[in-house]
C-alpha cells in the first residue's frame, strides 16, 4: 500500500488532467463568450434560462446522495466505517472525473470537443453512483487499489452500455433503474461472485453492526430517501417532467416505506424490526420508479410500485441472500442485489409497460416531450419492447463485464485483504490512537467475540486475555 | 407486534393507494397534457414558470426538516436512536400520504379531484412536521402501532383546524406557529396526559443522553435551525414574500441562539451550558416567526421576537417542564412545549398584532399579496383580531382532539411498552449483534446504574454482576 | 463563567437589535412595496426576476457548510465534540448579525440605511467562515467569551479588508482566497501563537480523535467538500459565472481528493491513510480556486491547481505543522495553516495570474461580468497587479490585527481555561449522564492514558484505579 495507492491515484489523476486538457470545453451556459454572445444586444436569452437554474438545485441532492448517502448507508460496518466513508469519497472522487470523459466521448463530441455543464456534472454523479453500488457488493473484501481498478473499468462499460441504450435505441431511463441500479448491482455481483472467499467466516465477527454504527448508517439511508426524488428528477426535461418525476418518486418512497417495515415485521421471529431492511429496502421504491418516474405513472401508480418494491427487498434480505451466498457463492456485503437489483429489474419492467401504454391522448403535446421517438412516428408498444430489449443489454453488459473485470481484479498485484483482515479499517487507516474498548459481543445467547477497535497491537491482545480472566 | 405492526401498515397502504387511485390527479404543473397545452402555439407560459422551480428547494429544505431535522433530534435518548430515527421515518412516511388526502379533500376538490403538485408536497410535510411534534411529546412511551394510529387521527384534525383557519376564517400563518407548532404541541402534550405512566420512574435511567448521542442529536437541531427560512417561506406568495420571510426567519433564528445560550448559562447553578437547552430552545425563534415571517416584520422585529422566544423556551425547560409533570402529570419527552407549544403561542401574538399594524402605505401593492382579505376592504384590526380567534380554536381542537385520541390510544389493543421498558430500541428492533459497553453511569455523586446496550440476554445480566465485582 | 457568558450575549444581542432598528432596511426584492412597485401595472419584472431564486439555494448551502460543515470538522476532538458544534453555532449565529452591519456599513450605505436581501445573507455567513477558520486554529484552549470577543473584532477587521480590495482596489474573490480563507487563517494563527500556552502538553491526551468523533468530522468535511461549487459560485454574476464557477469548483476539489489520499498514504511510514489529512487537504481544491473560480480558468487549469493544492496541504499537516510548533510556537488545533493559508495564499496567486491573462477574445461580451474594471480599460495585466497587491494587504491586516486582539484575549477577564483543561467539553456543558467507558488509550507501543468521559468526579477517578488492578 505504500507505494500502490499513491502510484495508481497520481497517475490516473495526471492522465485525467492531460485528457482534460485536450478534451474539454465549456458549454454555452458555462463560457463566458458563448452564453454573453448576444449580452447588451438583442438578448436572446436571460440569465435566468441558463440551465444552471433548472438543475443546479437537484445536482445539489445527487451529489449528496453520492458522497453522503452512499458513504454513510455503508458505515454499518462497526469498524469498516473510516473505509466505507473514506473508499467511498475516493473512487466517488476519480469516477466523476473520468465519466466525465467516457459519457462524453460517447454521447457526442463536438467538433472534437466534449462541451461540459451542470446536466454533465449529473450525468457523471450518476455513473458514479453506479460504481458505488458495486462498491456495496465487495464491501470491506477490497483494497483501495482493487477499488479504482473496478471503478476505472465500471465506469467505462457504462458509459457503453448507457450509449447503446440512450443514444442507439432510443430507450428512456431518466432515473436509471437499469443503467445505475441495474447496471451497478449485476456488475458487482459478478465481481464479488469471482472474488468469492471461502474462508471469509474468519473475518464474520466484524461482518455486523454495532449500535452507533447503525445510527451513523442512518444519515445515509435517510439522505438517499429525501433527495431520490430530486436523483429521478435531474436530467429530465425541464417543467412538468422534472416536477411529475419528482412527485411519483415522492409517492413511491413512501409507500415503500410501509411495506418495508411491514415486511421486517412479519418475516422476523419475533417482530422485531431489523435495521438492515429499514437501511434499504425502504429505498427501494426510488430504485423501481426509476425508469418510469418522468412517465404519466400518476401517484396511484407509484405508490402501487414502490409498495411492491418494498415487500421484495425485505424478501430479498430474508431469504434470497443467504441462498446466494451459500449456494452461488456471491458474498454481496450490503445486499445490493435487494436495494439496486431486484427493483432495478423491477423499474425496468414498470417503465416498458407504462411506456407501451403512452398515447397523445394522455400526454397530450408533451408526448415529445417524454417520448421523442414516439411523437416521431415510434409505436408504443415498440417503445416498450426497446425497454425490455434494453434491460436484456443491460444485464448482459453487466455481467460479462463483471466476469472479465473480476479476473482483472484477482491479480495478485493490487494488494488484496487476507481472509482474516476483512473489515476492517486499521489495514488502511492510522487509527492514531487506538482504543480498546472492553466489550463483549453476544449473538443469541452464544459469546462469539471479545473485541476492541484494534487487534494489532500485542499489548493488546494480552490485555483483553486478562480482563476476559478478571471477568469470567 | 409479530403481526401487529404489518397489519396496520399494509392496511393503511393498500387504503391509501386505493383512495389515490379513485380521487388524485396531477395538477396543472405536473400533468403532460395540461402544462404543455400552448406547447409549440403561443406559449402562454415558459418551463422557468413552473412551480417546481420557485418551491423545489424549499420543498427539500422541509423535507430534511422532517426527516432528518426531527428524526435525528430525537436521538438524544441513550439507547433509542433507532426507533427514534425509524419511527419518525414510519409516520412520516404514513402522514405524508394521508395528509395529502386530507388536505386536498379540504381545501377544495378540483371536479371530485384532489390535484396535485409541489405545493400539496410541501403541505403534506408541513402536516407531518405537526405529527411529529406530538411524537415528541410522547417519545419512549409509546408503540409504533399507537403511533400510526395517533398519526391518523391526528393528520385529520389538522387539516380539519388548517381548514377552519386558512380558508374559513382567513388566517395568514404560513409557516405554521398555529397550525403546525402549536396544534402539535397541545395535541401531543393533551394525549400524553392522558397515557400518564405514574411510574415512569422504572425506566428513568434511559431517559437521558449519552455523549455520543447528544451528538446525533446536534446533526437534528442544527438542521432544523439552518432550514427553518425555507419551511416558513416555503409556501408564501412568490417572489418578495419568500424572500422577506426566509430573511426574518434567519435574523430571528441568530437572535433566539444568542439569548438561549445567555439563558442556559445564567440558569445553571455553576454557568454550565446544557444541551437539551441548546438542542432546542435555540430553535423556538423560527417557530416564533412562524406566522409574521411573511409580513413587513422587519428584522429587527424578527430579532425582538427570537430573542424572546429564546428566553421563554429555557426557562419552560428549566422552571415549567419539573410542574407540568409533577402537578399536571404531563410527561413532555423532548420538552415540546418549550419548543413548540410556547414559542408557538408566541408567534401567533405576534402575527396578530402585525396584521392588526399593516397598512397600504407599508405594504404598497404587496398588500394582496400578504392579505388578500385586507386588500379586499377588510379592517387591518379586524385581520388581527381573527388571528387571535384562531389561535383559540386552534388550542380548543387540539386539546379535545389529544384528549379523545388519548383515550382510544389507552386501548389495551396496541402493544404499548410497559414502564420498565419504555425508552428501550431493543423491545422493537433487532439489536443483532448485542454489545455490552462495560460502562457505570453517574448522576452527580451517585452511581445510578450499570448499564449495557442490552438487557435481557440472562447471560449478560450475570456478567454485569461479575464484572461489578471485579470493579469493586 | 456563570454570569460572564450570559452578559456577554445579553449585551452584544441588544446592541445588534438597536443598531438593526436604527440603519436596517429591506431591499428592492424583499420590501413588499419596492418590489410590487409595478405590480398588476407595466410588470417590469415578474416573481422568477426576484434575487432570491438565483441565490437562495447557494445561500442554503454555504449555511450548511457554516453550521454543519465547520461544527462536525471540528468534532473530530474526542471530548470536545460538544463545544465543536456548540460553540461554532454561538460565534456563528453572533457573526452573522454583526457581519450584516459592518459588511452594510462599508459596502456602501443607501441613504443612511443598510440594505439587506439574500446577497447580504451569503456575504454575513462568509464572513462568519472566516471568523470560524480562526475559531479551528484556537480550538480548545478559549473560552466561549474570549471566541465571542474575538468574533466581534475579526468580523469588523474582515470588513474593512474586505471593503479595501473589492470596494477600494477593485479586486476579484468571489469565492474568498483571500478575504476569506487567507485573512480568517492568519489572523487565527496570530492569534494563537499569543495566547502560546507552554505547557499545553498537560492536555495532550485529549488533543486527539477516538473512532466515533472521526465519523462524525467526516460529516462536516464531506459537506464542505459537496457545498464548496455553491459557496465559490454564490455571489458571482448570475448566468454563466455561477454555473462556471460551481463547475471549475467541482473538478478542482476532485483532483484535490485524489492527490490528498496519494499524498497521505505516500508520506505515511507504513503507507495507512491518515484522518487528519483526509478531513482537510482534500477540501484544500475548494480555497485554491476561490479566486479565479469564476475565470475563464477551465476545467483542466481548476484540476491542475486542486492536485497542487492537496499535495501542498498534506505536505504542511505532515512537516510544516510541527515545525510551526516547535519553532513558531503556533498551535494550530486543527491545522487551518494547511486548509485554508497555505491553499489561499496559492489562490490568490492563481487568481492574480489568471486576471493577468484575462482578454476580451476569451471572455467576450463576458468580460465585463467578470472584470469590469478591465472592461472599463484597465489592463488587464494591471488588474493581475492589484490582485496581488491584495493578498498582502490581506496578510497585514489579518496578522497585525491577530497580533491585538491576541493580546486584548490575553487579558485575565475571559475565562481561559487552564493548560490541564483544555479540549475537554466538561468544562462548558452539563455533561448531565456521566459515563465512565472503562477504555485504554494507546499510542503506538505505549499506554499514554486510561480515560472515560468525565475526570471531574473523585469516584471516578477510583474507579479507574480499581479496574487498573483488576485488568492488570
């Protein structure tokens, strides 16, 4: 780790700036001659129809979702929660730079340029929260390295199969069910699935939350709630699509909510609510309205939506996941599979029949607004078949991805974790001053672990041999 | 609560959902048809003038309010930070959508539609806020089912209130001192009186804070603080109105922060400042300006008034909270009566007297804007003279209503927690990994208790005896 | 402490009131008259014309960072968490009043009155930033009188800087290089290094993070981190500066993560990642383009000058801090030298460059909105000049006047507290639950301390002594 994540992080920032430097250039709401080219004259446009005004507030809520959301629903971890945060802000870091790059080599230079303002910036925050969810899925199993070795490639067939949806077959996805939530999980599914550890029960112990990490969790999953509706919101055309997208995701998260915790509910032993449903699947409703959200959905729709989306989650947790660690092999640490996967997939189908369903009747003069293609002529029900068609690309971009991009990653050289290190944050992190606290872990009535927030130090260890002997 | 809690949640979701499928539709800036209606003709309106683009910000400034504002204010209890956090998630999630119903059903069917939109969002927010108060009063004593039931009937009355006084009596309160922070209050603080537990004393050492939870609960306050400008301006009339409130608000805010500090630290035996003063009796000048935010106040007026809502608030915290419990049996968790129900009485004085001083030569054509009834030939006393009335029919409805909703709380039907183990996350939640923090707590002298984050493993509870003795 | 606080506040409040009934007025956008002048007449301009919706949102995310970002950076003291946020929320909401007045009085006065709106808001929360960049400096070793003290002369001292280079010389420094991070940095460190205390390694055990407070300073900087495009693009001409601006911000600050964590890891024995530098040196991107952020300076020059900026801050926390120490004398709490000197010294250089090459072929009808002076026939490689010249105006007025007021805080009247107390919040607070978490403190190989959460009482300290024995 010396010299690995230095070397990686210096030269692929010095290649950003060198591709930046060739590349980019601003676009005519953000250089000064081209948006003040009719300033003093005939004034064509104001300042206030600068698209700044439009998107700048919701880019705002994306990027706290990316940076705030993301980072703190993953410091469940009780002591991952320096790395969750910190890897988090890291390739978060790296990523919009280079999808910046990536979405705009494919989605249309400009005389060799690619032109670059705040419909850009959220583009590339949602490229980034793509690799984040994979991110979720080897969640305290990589090193720093590995991560932006993942993020470098992720963010790259992304942009690819973002390209051949959007630009090539016309498919509409304005919250990104399938080309973040989709997209991201099966990608680091596929990832975690080649990366598979069989002797990962070594580091089990600190696979689990404590109390205050939960809290801190909270922050995350709270975050990402309140500003989803801003996320399927972003990039949609101005005026009723942005305040109708964000109006179903509002609906949508909120009966997600009562579904998830009905479903944390009734599937536990004793009814008791378990935080880790409540962390994401009360999520899950943005995710499944993503596609559909900027639709004429309605409110009814969205609710009926997120509700079922909900109810799968909490399923998903309960009874998808452990089969898919013990018999697939795929150790998803966060269970993206069940926030980004499943309602992803779910999104999908919802945005291919409401699409199959737009008529003129319904969207009036704003067919072509949500519908380019289809006020050109397009069948509806072709739309909605490009819409599954898309999710077929999606899945199989995905996955093949993750397989080559996995192998990539096992290469001995990027200074992988050892089995018994996982999760933990003192195999990257100074923790200056190391605290141990004297605790017992109990799961159930059996005593797994007596355990500080440091393990390294000798000192230590026998330390917590005697007091375990003073207090037995 | 096995079957309890999924019961009521997916009842209330289903019933919702129908009601939306039967009486809700988009409105004319969210729906494709109608706001694209002169689309390509005469433009009769541009994007820019949808409202999404004057309410958006605010309607997620509320929003955060709401979730994390409160949400995480209340995480000051030492060991109920989740169901702090969850359960406000739970019912806000719930009365959100059920107030848009009761909302939309009072203020005017649009053709047996309720219609809506980013304002209707905001309303519904502002409805919960409500709910929440009441939350606060009852926090730690309470089941999450007796809390969507209160929830339920609570949204009602409130817009039965909000009904009687905005479009009936024609009352200006836009950021809510009657309709939200006092009716909440009283609500809360009249059912809390009912469920009165006179041996609350069981559960005593968990009702208090713990270092780092203070510290959760700072994120609440400090988020509550820096948006209460965009919930008091949130739904005025566009432009100066917004503007000015969101200015008053800010000044009064600074002013009531200095004089709580001032307070907290001359009440105090040794000058020590507290932090449940600090927490929330800093806030009590936004909720002080509730009502006259939005009328030429000035800010020096905003001042005067935060000022003394910060004086007010600490000495309820410090003299009137310790009499309320002992001789009116009113036990205010989070002391919102201190923040909410004086403060807010305050504010409806204010607001009064403001309307009663408002004139055409200070207000210019503004004037139908702020009181469209005074422009219309209403008396400006008059004016003042129906905001006092209906602060009183605001107190009336809410304490009849927390009466009787009191009582149908009091059924033994919904699980509410026994005074032992009030104040307690792990009667609901699944604390999957239990840890027991070696940790003695003291209250001045006396050592009050020898506490872990978990009680009820038998395991535990001998270890705590052991571990006592190899302490002592 | 007893009565000095409450007096202080007391008395500088009711000043602020007076002084705002006297010279505060509302401007055209907020006064209810001015601004409905035209109303239902010839419409000069309509609601969206109104200041507010071009700068509320910013407003919104500069108070953010003020409140939340500042407070939560600075929790990263293990037992000072409380007087982090407290105290940054007192001089805060204080500055922010007395910034309105003093920036009002000399940014120019309308006819004897100060005129406030949404602008001046953002120009009082900028001016409290750098009274709270001075605040990190002294973290922990003042009083809450001597902050406040100190607040009232740095805000006055700030305006007059401030007014010298915009109003006076006609500089440019939007986002603050040099009023705000600059002078706020090396008045706080002129200010400390007066009040040296020699033997402040009595308090060094506390001088430090536990794993918890690291979180929650992750909080404040990720949202300095996500904010700082809005608060370098907040009082810029609207249109394309602002959009520039937050654009050439977000790119800077990326390129400035990924050196940060290179550089950290890099510099680190053993190549772990260190807090400390995280916390700060990746917000390092932000100042360094606060001046010349709203300059044609493209994404690539914003990325090359974030990438120094990181390198130069980790460089300082790691080899400058502790020769400033030992040679200097200049405790510097939490490094301000490296976030916010260091870096803005560099911006105001980038800033004086970038003017210097400012032509009307770049910038084109643009060039008045960015550079009126140049527009209006200065040269623009004399405005280059006077750029510079204004950083060393900047660096006089800010150390000479640290130099008094450090000398008028030394005065025995403020309530300092002693060099065995400082970074300890139990000082200040009720820390009303006392909590003795039974931890062990080590540095390295050595046990420097066995600590809880509260020293004061003599049971504890027994305590401790017992459970020594027994762990021993």
């Amino acid at each position: 780790m010396r010299l690995k994540l230095p070397i990686t992080c210096f030269i692929l920032e010095i290649i950003l700036i060198i591709l930046f430097g060739v590349l980019v250039e601003y676009d005519e709401d953000t250089d000064a001659k081209k948006f003040n080219k009719h300033f003093n004259t005939s004034m064509e446009h104001s300042d206030a129809e600068n698209d700044f005004y439009y998107r700048y507030p919701s880019f705002q809520d994306v990027h706290v979702m990316i940076f705030i959301g993301f980072g703190f629903l993953m410091t469940f971890l009780q002591r991952y929660g320096f790395s969750s945060v910190g890897f988090n802000f890291l390739i978060a870091a790296f990523s919009l730079q280079w999808a910046t790059l990536m979405q705009g080599f494919f989605h249309g230079m400009h005389g060799g340029k690619i032109h670059i303002g705040v419909e850009s910036m959220i583009n590339a925050d949602f490229c980034t929260g793509s690799v984040l969810i994979s991110f979720g899925a080897v969640l305290g199993k990589t090193s720093p390295v590995q991560l932006m070795i993942m993020a470098m490639f992720e963010v790259t067939l992304f942009s690819v199969n973002e390209f051949i949806l959007l630009s090539i077959l016309g498919t509409r996805d304005a919250g990104g069910s399938m080309t973040i939530h989709t997209f991201g999980a099966y990608f680091g599914l596929m990832v975690t699935r080649i990366l598979y550890r069989p002797n990962l029960h070594k580091s089990k112990h600190r696979n689990g939350s404590v109390y205050h990490s939960d809290l801190f969790a909270m922050i995350g999953t709270i975050y990402l709630w309140m500003f989803w509706p801003s996320f399927n919101s972003a990039v949609t055309e101005h005026g009723d699509a942005q305040h109708r997208t964000a109006m179903n995701t509002y609906y949508s998260l909120a009966a997600c909510t009562l579904s998830s915790y009905a479903m944390s509910s009734l599937t536990a032993h004793d009814g008791k609510l378990d935080m880790v449903h409540i962390q994401n699947a009360a999520l899950a409703g943005g995710v499944a309205v993503g596609t559909a959200g900027e639709m004429m959905l309605t409110p009814f729709g969205s609710m009926i939506v997120g509700f079922l989306a909900g109810i799968i989650s909490v399923l998903g947790f309960k009874y998808l996941s452990p089969i898919l660690e013990e018999k697939l092999k795929i150790q998803d640490t966060c269970g993206v599979h069940n926030l980004h996967g499943m309602p992803g997939i779910l999104g999908a189908i919802v945005g291919a029949v409401t699409a199959s369903l737009a008529t003129k009747e319904v969207y009036g003069n704003g067919l072509g607004r949500v519908f380019p293609d289809v006020a050109d002529g397009r069948e509806a029900s072709y739309q909605g078949g490009i819409q599954a068609v898309s999710l077929a690309v999606t899945l199989g971009i995905a996955l093949i991805g993750g397989l080559i991009v996995g192998f990539i990653l096992k290469l001995p050289v990027f200074g992988a974790p050892h089995d018994t290190t996982c999760y933990e944050d003192s195999l990257y992190w100074e923790v200056s001053m190391m605290i141990l606290m004297l605790m017992m872990v109990f799961k159930g009535e059996e005593k797994t672990a007596f355990t500080g927030f440091a393990t390294e130090n000798p000192l230590e260890v026998s330390l917590e041999l005697d007091v375990l002997q003073a207090c037995d």
